[in-house]
C-alpha cells in the first residue's frame, strides 16, 4: 500500500496545532522532527518539549489531494510561517518484519533469554521471555535495558515483589516475574505503555501477578525491588517518591541515567540515606545499584 506523506516546517507554537489539524483532515499519523540541528533536553514530565523550527509529517491515504490539504491549511492559518512544504508518494513497508530481522534471541546473565515469537529458547538453568516490537519501549536491545536485565537476572528474586517504574513495555516486570518474583506492578505515565505491559504478561503468562497503573492511579507500596528505568531528571525529580516504595534492606536499581549524569543521580538518592552499592556502564549509558539500609 502506498500513502501520501506530507511535511511543512513551522514554529513551535504553530506545530501542536497543525498537528491536530492534520489529524482532523484524516491523516493516520503525525509526527514531529528538528528542522535545524537543536537538542531537546529532557523536559518536565507533564511537558511534551518540541523544537523552535519543527517539521510536521502526516501520512495520508491515497486518495487524498495534497493540493487540497494544501490549500486547507494554508486557510486555517493564515499568516503563520508554513514553509518548506514537500509532498511525496512512500511505499508501505512491512516495518515490524525488518525489525524482527534485526532482533535476535538475547541471554542474561546466563539465565535468562529474550526472544521473538518463533524463536524461543529452551535450557536448562534458563527461562525465557517471548517479546515481539509493539507500542512501548523497551526489548532489551538498548543499554538501560540491558543493565536491568542482567541485573534481575542475576539476583534470587523466588518470591519477592517488584516495582517497575516507568515499565515501558513492562519487559522487566515480565522478566522478573519468569525468574520466580512472587508479584510485580508497572507504573508508567503512557497508556500505551500499560497496554503493551498487559499484553506482554498475557503473552508470558504471567498476567495474573502483573498490576499496573498510571502514576495518579498508583496507591504506592513497599516492594522488595524497584526498577526504574526512565531518564536522569524524572529519576532525581522523583527521588523521595521512589526511594519510598523500597522496604527496608530492599533494592533500587536506576537506569537511563548516561555516565555524566551519574554522580548527580546517586547523590540525590544518598541525600535521603540510601546507600550506593555500584555503578556498571554500558557504552555511554549507567545503572546505579541501591540498597536502602534495614
């Protein structure tokens, strides 16, 4: 199948609503990127932070006259700076195969295997984790990733209950819960991400210990474990909020933290007494290991 893809470059205030006007003229998706070459930091967590020179795709049926979207917009905006308007016919491609051609079986630690469906490894010593590419981040192909896996991987988890913070995918609930975890609950501020953790437990069957939530709809609790697996400023942010869902002589593991960041992330957490066990680094990318004295 094949679609027409749109693109105009506009100022940042400008882009969320010709975004939404795009969706509203029937576009089956929209996107946003840099027109120029300047860095988004990490924004607030309620914040969605886009560029001062934006390009706006949306990708249209066929039988859709760009001309027309053209001169729709150009009427619903009248003086607003749209420029470098390209129109262009893209073949579809079958995105998730070339994806799966790229992902292969994973092990952790020697224990434990992330795979995708049709791939599934079995040995003795090993569980393994069925997850195929959907909604939410987190297959275990990057860093942040990876760090988690090894370290659950690693640990005797028999029995004991897991926060994961920031579940993305809910791979590492999932994980856990395969390596003996008596029970696990997600936390994510995405929906989608909840949806894709509900689907990947059901598909491990693992669903009927996994809980997850939004964070307003989080009664929170104190587990045995608490991943987080976010970014450097939500996890200082959060310091005081994470740090109390870990039991006493519980564990905290911290990633998508890179190595500058580190230090100011570990201190955030020593600052409320919690002791800094280690700090293992991926490329550029760390995981901080925390214990929270008895």
């Amino acid at each position: 199948m094949a679609w027409h893809q749109l693109s105009v470059v506009t100022d940042e205030s400008t882009a969320p609503a010709l975004a939404d006007f795009f969706s509203e003229l029937g576009a089956v998706s929209v996107t946003y990127s840099d027109a120029e070459d300047e860095p988004v930091y990490e924004p607030a967590l309620d914040q969605t932070q886009i560029w001062s020179n934006t390009r706006v795709t949306a990708l249209f049926e066929l039988d859709s006259d760009p001309d027309i979207i053209h001169t729709l917009t150009s009427s619903q905006f009248p003086g607003q700076p749209l420029q470098q308007w390209l129109v262009e016919v893209i073949q579809d491609q079958a995105w998730e195969r070339a994806w799966m051609d790229h992902f292969q079986p994973m092990l952790f630690a020697d224990r434990l295997w992330i795979c995708p469906s049709g791939q599934e490894q079995q040995g003795e010593g090993t569980v393994c984790m069925t997850l195929d590419p959907g909604l939410a981040f987190g297959t275990g192909t990057h860093p942040t990733t990876a760090l988690c896996l090894e370290w659950l991987a690693s640990r005797d988890l028999t029995g004991k209950t897991l926060i994961d913070y920031g579940c993305g995918s809910g791979i590492l609930a999932v994980a856990a819960l395969l390596l003996g975890g008596g029970s696990a609950h997600g936390v994510d501020i995405d929906p989608q991400a909840l949806e894709a953790t509900q689907y990947n437990a059901e598909k491990n069957a693992v669903a009927e210990r996994l809980r997850y939530d939004l964070p307003q709809r989080f009664h929170g609790f104190e587990a045995d474990v608490v991943v987080a697996n976010i970014l450097a400023k939500p996890l200082m942010e959060l310091a005081a909020n994470i740090a109390a869902l870990v039991k006493p002589g519980g564990d905290l593991v911290l990633s998508g933290v890179l190595a500058e960041q580190a230090d100011a992330v570990a201190q955030a957490y020593q600052a409320l007494g919690l002791s800094v066990e280690a700090c293992l680094q991926q490329g550029d990318w760390c995981r901080i290991d925390i214990r929270k004295p008895a």
